[in-house]
C-alpha cells in the first residue's frame, strides 16, 4: 500500500502541467485536459499527504483561469438576475486546456459542480489561513454558483443535461459553504453564499430525496455512484440519509468490490471505478466501519497495473458487456493512468493512515 502511495504522488506531481493544471490522462485521446472536479479531488489527495507546493499550483492556475474570465461571469450573473434565458455555450466549460485556455473540440460543456469542488478544496487547501491572492476568483465563483445552480446541467458523467442532479447540488452546497469559511469573501457575497447553500441543503433533503436517501437526480428514483460525495467527503447530509445512500449503492452499484457508475452505464461496457471505491471508503469511514473501508483501499490498490498505475474503470465485470467494443474502437484502451483514480486513493489512505 504504501509503494502505491509513493507511485500514485509520482504519477501525479509527473503529470502535472507547468501552468499547474492536472490533466485527466495526458495518454488518453480526449483526456488531455484540466477537469476541475479531477483536479480539485488530485488536489485534495495530496493534501492528504502533507504535499503542498503541486496542489497550490493547481489552486493558482484555477484562480487564474476564473480571474480572466471575470467579464464573462459577470455577463452571465447579470442576464440570470434580469431573467433571461441563457444560451449553454455562454456558460464557463467543464474542462480547459492545460494552459487554461476553452477547448477548440466539441464538448459536453455545462457543469457546475466543478467550481463548487474546487471551492471546498481551495478552503482545505488553505487551512485556516485567508490568502487573499485567491479573493477575486472565490468571490466570481461564488457570484457565478448563486446564480446558475438552479439550472439544469450535465452530470458528472457528463450525461443528462436537461436534468438537475442531486450530486451536482452536493458539490455546489459544499464549495459555497467553504467559501464562507475561507474569510475571502465581502459581507455580501459570504450572505448570498449562505443564503444558497440553505436554499440548496432544502432542495436536496426534498425533492432530491426518496425513501431517506439521495437519488440521482430530481424526480428519479435512480442511485448514483457520485451520491457517495455527498457522504464523504463533501459531508452535505445527516448521518440518517448518509447511512441509507450508502445502503443503497451497496444494493444496486457494489459488486464484488468494486462500484459502479450507475445501473444504465454504457461507457466502455460499465465497469467499475477506483475513484468510487474510494469515496465508498470514505462513507464507510464516516459511518464508523474501518473494516469495510480498509476493503476498499485493498480492492482499488488491486486494479492497479503492473507498474502500479490506476485505470478509469476495470472491465471484468461489465454491467453492458455489449458496448465495450464501441469504446475500445473509438478511443482505444481505458485511460491509465486516470490522475483522479490516484489522488482518490491517496485521500481513502491518508484517512487510513497508510502514509510514507
């Protein structure tokens, strides 16, 4: 365990960019990009580890990258508030090139809970200390989630984009609720933060629930491996709902070991994924069983290849065996190493005390 620790902080600090954006995987054909989410959690996972000077290049490119597009956030903020109907496109993407450009290809661009996660990770980033070279960029976020996390949008599998996800909610709630703590924030923007936040926390214990736990997205009885954020670490629900979440993706999406996606998954067939075995640790560890979290870490270290590199998903035990082979023709072997498959496991590890 500890030899994957040490490879997995190689791999990363290896991959990172000299902007300080964390590309998806540089070797595979579309994932040669900066995903907020994967970079925010990357971060994150070497946080864990005591690692600082990678993980606040990455914040700094992102602060960056928000602060040139100020005028954009502040067009976008303004025809929301005058109740216009806003054109997708006009939106912040979901991914950006390494040097923090928007990218050129077609994309399924419209998410938010990036900005939220990367929100809730600059303030543990932080850690009680309020740098004020990331004032502007926390403010503009802020601005930006009050106004759009209303709207529908892509998931975090970029899926579903005429839908509101309840996992997208989760992310928004907590990176808001960071903000707040960061000190970073004028009195106005700290109340409308708080103000969307409770109004979100509403919306997720309502119409973003069924049976005591969370679904998918508004109005589905669905259960998404994503859901598990929720529960740790981004810890936006009570011990009652965490508890029957967790229940309900061991039901439908734990397989031997392993979580799925979703039960519909597709993509390369629908194996199952390192990063969701590690937030699965993480909800384990939350609801008091060490035991079952220790598992997890053992099954993600398991799918690692022989030089020790994490892959997106594995493909042994395939929901839709049927689809694989149009992944594997269209972009060839599943992405490894996927950089967010290793900080995930360096996060469940820190929490377990598996350190160099």
């Amino acid at each position: 365990m500890r030899d994957l620790v040490e490879h997995s902080i190689k791999v990363i600090n290896r991959e990172q960019a000299p902007s300080g954006a964390y590309p998806a995987c540089s070797n595979f054909p579309v994932y040669g990009y900066a995903w907020l989410r994967d970079g925010a959690f990357v971060a994150d996972g070497l946080r864990a580890h005591g690692i600082v000077d990678g993980p606040r290049a990455f914040h700094e490119w992102m602060a960056r990258v928000i602060g040139e597009r100020a005028g954009r956030i502040e067009a976008v903020v303004a025809a929301l508030a005058a109740g216009e109907e806003v054109d997708q496109a006009r939106f912040l993407p979901t991914r950006y090139t390494l040097d923090g450009e928007d990218g050129s290809e077609s994309w399924w661009d419209f998410q938010l809970d990036g900005y939220g996660t990367w929100l809730w990770a600059l303030e543990r980033h932080l850690a009680g200390t309020s740098d004020r070279a990331f004032a502007a960029a926390v403010a503009l976020t802020v601005r930006y989630l009050c106004a759009a996390w209303r709207l529908p949008c892509y998931d975090w599998w970029e899926e579903h984009a005429e839908r509101v996800h309840v996992a997208t909610l989760a992310s928004v709630e907590a990176g808001l609720r960071a903000a707040t703590r960061t000190g970073l924030l004028g009195d106005g923007d700290a109340g409308a933060a708080l103000s969307a936040a409770g109004e979100i926390a509403a919306v997720i214990a309502g119409e973003g629930s069924v049976d005591g736990r969370l679904r998918k997205w508004l109005g589905s009885d669905a259960v998404d491996g994503s859901l598990l954020a929720a529960v740790a670490p981004l810890r936006v629900v009570d011990d009652a709902t965490a508890a029957r979440t967790v229940a309900a993706v061991e039901r439908d999406l734990l397989d031997d070991g392993g979580v799925h996606r979703f039960r519909a998954d597709v993509f390369y067939g629908g194996g199952r994924w390192p990063v969701l075995a590690g937030l699965l640790g993480q909800a384990y560890l939350r609801l008091g069983r060490p035991g079952d979290a220790g598992r997890q870490l053992a099954w993600i270290a398991g799918t690692a290849a022989a030089n020790g590199d994490l892959p997106e998903q594995v493909s042994d035990r395939l929901l839709h065996p049927e689809h694989r082979r149009e992944w594997l023709d269209r972009w060839g072997p599943v992405a490894t190493p996927l950089l967010w498959s290793h900080g995930a496991f360096l996060s469940l590890a820190a929490e377990l005390e598996v350190t160099l």
